[in-house]
C-alpha cells in the first residue's frame, strides 16, 4: 500500500508526521527496518 507520489515521496504517509527529511531514526526504523539513508529522502 505504498503511495510514493503522495506527500513527496513518502513510501507510508499514514505515518508521516511532518516531511520525509523530519523522520526520526526511530520512525524510519519502524517504516523501512534497518537502513543506511532513509529511502523516503530523495538523493540530489
């Protein structure tokens, strides 16, 4: 059920308090497991 078109990018916006950029480690931990670079984050 990812929608990554909505708020931003974000994989789990139900879980999204603010921007993708604004998760805690915490929060990424809980949406994506254990990872290296939040993947929500778009690399420029």
């Amino acid at each position: 059920m990812c929608k990554v078109e909505s708020k931003k990018g974000c994989e789990h916006p139900e879980k999204l308090k603010g921007k993708p950029e604004e998760c805690t480690t915490e929060q990424i931990r809980e949406c994506h497991s254990e990872v290296v670079e939040h993947p929500c984050v778009k690399q420029e």
